[in-house]
C-alpha cells in the first residue's frame, strides 16, 4: 500500500482546550500568539532546550523563512506549537493555538497541534480484526479508541535527525513497538515539517511496518487567522472541496454511508462563513468530508479566510478525507498567558486523513500497512495575504 497525504504541521494558539476530537480537558495557562509578536530571525532553523520528560530531553524548534514567517515545532508529541505570520495591516501573530511551555503539554491537552498516530480519528470500541485476528485496543473516547489511544504518538518524545541550520526544515523519527496501545507491529515513523518561502508549512509522513497494521497520520492544529483568541471563527469562509461526508452516530463513528452535502449545511463547494449554518448541525461541526480529488494526488481541497486580516489559509493534501472541527467544547475553562478564556468556537481544525473506523468498513478506503510496503503521505498548509 502506498499512500501519499499531505498532513501538515500547525501551530497552536492555545493551550489545553475541549475538543470531541479529543476526550480529555486541561485547565492550564496558554500562550496566544494574538498577544505576541515574534522577533523576525534569518531564514533556518533554530534550537532550544525546552525541558525533559520520560528521561529524554525536549526541544523547540524554530522555522524561519525568508519573510520572517516562523513556525515552531517541538520533539514532544511532534507539535506545532505556533504559526506567526503578518496581516494586511502589517502586524505579526500566531494563527493556531499553542502553549509556550512544556508543562501545558504534560497536562494532556487534547492533541494541540501534535502529530496523531498510530491512528487519527476514532476506531469503533477500540477492536478490529484483521487477518483472521481480532486487536483490542486501548480505549479512550467512551467505548472508542481515539487518536492511538491513552499515550499516542502525541505524549512521547521524538528523535530528531541532524538539522541544517541555513534550511527551515525538521525531521522527526519515533518507533512505536509492536503492541503498543494495542497496535500489532514494530512501526517505524518520520515525519518531515519544512517552511516555505512561500509560507508554506508542509509536512511529509512516511512508515513502514514489519506486521500488517493500521496506520492513519495527521496534524491536529487549532487555526484561529484573527490571531486573537478573544474572536470566535464562526465569521471565518470555509471552502472544502466535498461533495459527499460520513454521517456519524452518537458516539461519532461513521455510520458507513457517504451522503451527499448538497442541499445540507454540510456542502461548503461554495465559501460559507462556519457560523451562517452551525445552528442546523447539532452539537456543531465534528465530521469527515470525502474529498473530491482522486486520493495521492495532491491538490487543493480546502480555503479558510478571515476578510478582518487579509489572511487566506490553502489546505493541500494527498489524502482522500478531512475532518473539520468547529471547537464545539471550548468553554473558558482555559486562559492564554494573559488571562483570556477560549470559548467555544475560538478555534477550528482541519485534520487531513483517511476516514474514521476505516478498519471496520471495507467500503472506506484502506488505512492498512504491510510489510515491504512504504506509507507516505504529505500535507501543505499555504498562508495567502490578501490586500
């Protein structure tokens, strides 16, 4: 099986926030870049120590390109932590929500920024059988395994490669053994962030395997394009190129159908603002959009834009689905470092991927790695001015 996705490193503008995506909640101090401004360095790549935890050491890493756009990433948990870029009035702030320290990663926020792995999205009451055998594994969602279960690949430190200070790119390696979390085989991960001149964050996702094993990779990055956690997304435009999405039941797992998203609040083919409709879908935006573009192509297959700062954000990717996030269980309960709460729509994500139980529905395209094959996928979130 090879496969070609895009999954792409964001940046976080907050820190410990509820999200259905994620099942835990964290009531600690975060950074929101919307209050900062980040000193422009030359174009590279730029190390600091950031702390230790399970005995290894912890790095942030900064990206600068050569218009001063940084993205800074961390080896824990793979973790964008920020994404400074200017507005049209010529301002700098961070469009994802993020914590400056480690600690408020510690606290288990649910998958600020990370990498996601062994597999994003939910599996069915955590089992699935393949080839003849049936894995039970960790559950963490209720009855359903989420994201790689209760230590995914956002909770442990990453190896990082030799990096070249001149070149603003990154590459983390991690190998999670054979059984962990309930997974079968020894799978070996890297996953390679690099900034653009053209600000573009791309992140390139490769695996292999040495047991038949699902594997699905994303970035989970919060994006706020106002910069302020103070603005809410609903005014935000959202274009995602779908014309069908997974309908779920009520513990979030596809029911199996693709449904048409014409004639529904979930048909975005067309700019609307995330707030115009929100109100028609209970509980808010939570689902999986299959994508139009024929899978390991990559192409264009969504925009975000915020008229307020000129910013447009183009997702591209090489994978068949994406999960569109509205921050429904945002409540206030966390703060940025200068005392504003997140409330409920502060945020939203767009987690390229392949779809949710996708090992428990034949009719989903597969998220299934063998020996000998190479899993490679690649996702590019591009940052457009507009004047």
């Amino acid at each position: 099986m090879k496969k070609i996705v895009v999954n792409s490193a964001l940046g976080i503008l907050m820190a410990g926030v509820f999200t259905s995506c994620g099942n835990n909640s964290s009531s600690s101090e975060s950074s929101n870049a919307s209050d900062t401004t980040s000193k422009v360095s030359k174009a590279g790549i730029q190390q600091s120590d950031w702390g230790e935890t399970d005995g290894k050491k912890v790095f942030l890493y900064t990206l600068t390109n050569e218009n001063g756009v940084q993205v800074k990433i961390s080896n824990y948990g793979g973790t964008v932590t920020s994404f400074v870029t200017p507005t049209k009035s010529g301002a700098s702030s961070n469009i994802v929500l993020g914590f400056e320290e480690l600690s408020g990663y510690l606290a288990k926020p649910p998958y600020f920024g990370a990498t996601v792995g062994r597999y994003g999205n939910r599996i069915a009451k955590g089992k699935f059988t393949l080839d003849g055998n049936t894995y039970t594994l960790a559950t963490n969602n209720g009855q359903n395994a989420l994201h790689g279960g209760l230590k995914g690949f956002d909770k442990v430190v990453w190896d990082v490669a030799p990096i070249d200070s001149a070149t603003p790119a990154l590459t983390l390696s991690y190998l999670s053994k054979d059984g962990e979390e309930g997974y079968p085989g020894n799978l070996k991960v890297s996953v390679r962030f690099s900034l653009s001149d053209d600000n573009e964050l791309t992140i390139d996702y490769e695996a292999d395997t040495d047991k038949a094993t699902p594997v699905n990779l994303t970035n989970h990055s919060y994006w706020n394009l106002t910069g302020d956690a103070k603005n809410t997304i609903l005014d935000h435009s959202l274009k995602i190129d779908a014309d069908k999405y997974t309908p779920v039941d009520t513990t979030l797992i596809p029911t199996g159908e693709l449904k048409p998203v014409k004639g529904t609040p979930f048909d975005f083919t067309e700019p609307h603002t995330v707030g115009e409709r929100i109100s028609a879908v209970p509980g808010g935006y939570d689902h999986n959009w299959v994508l139009n573009h024929k899978m390991g192509s990559m192409d264009l297959v969504a925009t975000l834009s915020d008229p307020s700062t000129g910013r447009k954000l183009e997702v591209y990717t090489t994978e068949p689905g994406l999960q569109f996030y509205s921050g429904n269980f945002l409540d206030g309960t966390i703060k940025t470092s200068f005392g504003t709460p997140i409330q409920k729509h502060a945020a939203l994500c767009l987690e390229t991927q392949h779809f949710p139980d996708s090992p428990n529905r034949p009719n989903f395209p597969s998220t299934i790695l063998k020996p000998g094959e190479k899993y490679h996928t690649t996702t590019k979130y591009k940052v457009i001015l507009e004047k």
